[in-house]
C-alpha cells in the first residue's frame, strides 16, 4: 500500500473498501494544496437525542467528522483505499506535540516566515483542521463554528491572493506600458536632435551669407563713401579755381 501523505490532521488507520470501486463524492482525495473543508455554507447542528449510549454519540461525532473533514480516498491498482478522520480525543500532551510537529515541519519544507507561501498556509490549514478536529470531538457546536471560522479565513485569503494577483498583472501592464513609452520617447528625442542639428546647420548657412552679405555692403559703402569724397574734393577745387579766376 502506498502511504498518503503526512498531514497534521490525525487519521486513522486506512481501510481497503474493495476491488473495481468508484470513490465516494463525499470523499476527499490525496492533493498537495492546502486542505479546506468541505462544507462551505452553514452547518445544521447536530441533532439531540433525548437519551443518547456512549456508542451512539461516538457515532454521532464520526458522522459529524466526517461531514466537516471528509475522509481520504486513493487508488492503488484496482483497490481503493479510504482514511477517515480519528474521532480519537485529544490530550494536553497531543496539542503539544501538534505544536512540535508544526515547528517541525516547517523547517523542514523551508517555509518562508514572511510574505506569501505555498507551504506555510498549508501546514497551518493542516493545524487549524486538526484543532476543529479536537473541539469537534469534545464539542460538536464549537467545532461547527471554528469550521465557519476557517472557510471566511479561507475566502479572506484567497481574496487577497486575487488582488495580489490582480495588482501584479497591473504592475506588468504599467511597466510594459512605460517601457514602450520610453522607447518612444527615445525614439522622439532622437528624431529632435536629428531636427535641431539640421536647423542649426541651417542657421549657420544663414549666418555665413548674412555675413557675406555685410562685407560686401561694407566693401561697396567704402567704395561709395571713397567715391563722394573724391568729388566733394573736386568741387572744392573747382569753386577755388572759379573764385581765383574772379
């Protein structure tokens, strides 16, 4: 027989049901993930018999057991195999070695003490499971509620997961997003440049025929300037040859 899994809920010892058998719906399977209960909405509670034997209400608290924490199925070959739940009461000293076995275990699978982890919320949905498991036995009413405790610790978790989920898939979106903006960015700052160097390119053609422009207006008004001086000159000469004359 293959051994299930070891778990921090306390089971019993596994029966062969038969050969070429279904598993039951009410089943549980062996998995990895963490272990939730089975029933998700609100639990009737367990009826009251006006006198009650030991072996009926022992019967009665397997019944509940097993409503809340289905039992263990898997195949090996053609043979099915179920796990139930131990109806067994607890000891001061079984909540202690819980406590050990936790500690244990969760060195063992290198669970993170911070942050979210796989392994960590497993190993302690195991513990919650055996704990509702203790009370159960002791106390059918208080194990229903701490049952109605874990599924909305459940659903908490695993509405912070989504958003967890959620706001990382934002993230990535916005970081894609900023770094195709950036391309594009880079992209127009390169094609600026490419504008401005040929604007300045542009400017300096400007400049060097303004400044061409202005030597030849200097040259030419020199010229002009040299031009009006020398006939400014001779008409002085000739008013002095004109006034001699007289």
């Amino acid at each position: 027989m293959i051994s299930p899994g070891e778990s921090l809920l306390k089971y019993d010892n596994p029966v062969l049901v038969g050969g070429n058998q279904k598993k039951s719906p009410k089943g549980r399977p062996l998995r990895v993930g963490p272990q939730q209960s089975a029933i998700t909405g609100p639990v009737p509670p367990p009826p009251k018999p006006k006198s009650a034997s030991a072996p009926g209400k022992k019967q009665q608290t397997e019944e509940i057991l097993n409503a809340i924490l289905p039992p263990r199925e898997w195949m090996e070959g053609n043979q099915l195999w179920v796990q139930q739940v131990s109806s067994t009461p607890c000891t001061r000293m079984d909540v202690i070695r819980l406590e050990e076995q936790l500690d244990l275990m969760l060195q063992e699978r290198q669970a993170s003490e911070t942050g979210l982890c796989p392994e960590r919320r497993e190993l302690y949905s195991q513990c919650f499971d055996e704990l509702i498991r203790q009370e159960t036995i002791n106390c059918a009413e208080r194990g229903l509620l701490l049952l109605r405790v874990s599924d909305e610790i459940q659903n908490t978790i695993a509405t912070y997961q989504t958003l967890y989920e959620s706001a990382v898939a934002y993230g990535m979106r916005k970081a894609l997003q900023a770094e195709e903006d950036t391309f594009d960015m880079e992209q127009r700052i390169s094609d600026l440049e490419k504008e401005k160097q040929e604007l300045k390119k542009q400017v300096n053609e400007q400049k060097a025929k303004c400044e061409d422009i202005e030597k030849r207006e200097n040259e030419k008004r020199q010229v002009e300037e040299k031009q009006h001086t020398e006939e400014i000159m001779l008409l002085k000469r000739t008013i002095q040859q004109l006034k001699a004359q007289q």
